[in-house]
C-alpha cells in the first residue's frame, strides 16, 4: 500500500549500514514502472497489490545478473536471495563457478574454459 513501510526494510536492522542498496519504493512509482504490481492479487479496494519481493541484482557495468519476483501470495527466501549474491560476487572475481545449492564456503568449479595449469 502506497507510504507503507516496505517489509524488507522492516526486515533489516539497519538499511542504512547495509553492503547493498535497499529501495523503499513507498508511492510505488517503481512498482508502477516496472511491472511489478501482482494483477491476481487485489486489495479490499480490488486494486492490484505490488508482488511481495522483487529483487534486480546489477552488475558495476549495469547489466543485469539476477532478478527474481515472488507473487504477493509466496513467501520470500531471503536466504537464497544472499546466497545467489555472494554467488555473483565470488563469480565475478574468480574463474569458477557455483553448482546448484551451493553455500557459500562450499566447493566450486572451475570453468571448463581455463586450462589445467591455471585452474590449480
């Protein structure tokens, strides 16, 4: 609901010492321009409510890398939704990559592109 305070920032202890920016789109303009309202899911008012978490992860060159949109009736992972960030993060850096339900300190692989000796 437009000036409501945004879950995820009820969820951070504190967003503004956060490692990444956080939007609190509190009138919606984002949701509106995006896409972002769920037209299944209405409010008493039958207007459509915003998806619950909708999360666009860019990269320093502005490409996009991740996004994600749980519908306003799904509950979100926010567990997953770091782990896929630390993915990226460790994936930009390095040569590797990360299997499925990979944590991070989990084992990784390395590209099958990098030859023998630079992969030790």
């Amino acid at each position: 609901m437009p000036g409501a305070r945004s879950p995820v920032l009820s969820m951070v202890k504190s967003p503004e010492k956060s490692p990444f920016p956080i939007i609190d789109d509190q009138n919606w303009d984002l949701a509106i321009l995006l896409g972002m309202l769920d037209p299944a899911e209405k409010d008493e008012k039958s207007v459509p409510v915003t998806a619950r978490v909708v999360v666009f992860v860019f990269s320093p060159d502005k490409k996009l890398k991740f996004s994600i949109l749980y519908p306003a009736t799904t509950g979100r992972n926010f567990d997953d939704i770091l782990r896929v960030f630390i993915s990226l993060q460790l994936t930009a850096e390095k040569r590797v990559v990360t299997p499925v339900d990979w944590k991070d300190g989990d084992s990784v692989m390395v590209l099958p592109t990098i030859p023998e000796e630079e992969a030790k």
